[in-house]
C-alpha cells in the first residue's frame, strides 16, 4: 500500500503514532489535577479516581501527567541523613 501512495514505510508509522490520544482517562487527570490547585501527585489523583469508581493505575497518571507536563507545585525537598 506504502507504494502505491508513493510513501516510506517509516514515515507512514511514524506519522500513525504521532497521533496523540485524548481519551477519557487523560480528560479526568487533568481535570482533578487542575480542581486541586496542581497540587496533586499521581497517589492522590488514583485515590480521587478510586472515590469516583473509576480504576487507573498509579503508573499510567504518571504517564500521562508527563505527556500533559502536569508537575506538581507540591514538590518536597527530603532531607537525607549523612553518616
């Protein structure tokens, strides 16, 4: 089919993956992420998707947060003990 249509191979999955997925697991992120001030991690939100019935894993937010450039204004330096 590639050449028929005068494509590359590589060109055609290329622009096939690109396409990027707006589904309804990245709507509802987004949106409790921005109801919450951007303070929400990945924990918190699969906890509010929890109280909403829906089932996500804490992986896949983390996923889509980074495709959405979600990061969180929360963000806590730990303090490491030095020996």
């Amino acid at each position: 089919m590639c050449k028929i249509l005068d494509i590359s191979i590589s060109g055609f999955y290329k622009y096939k993956i690109s396409k990027p997925k707006i589904d309804t697991e990245t709507q509802r992120v987004v949106r409790i992420f921005n109801d919450n001030q951007k303070t929400y991690g990945s924990r918190c939100i699969r906890k509010e998707c929890r109280r909403e019935g829906v089932v996500v894993s804490r992986r896949r937010i983390a996923r889509i947060m980074q495709v959405e450039e979600l990061i969180s204004t929360c963000v806590l330096a730990h303090y490491k003990v030095h020996k």
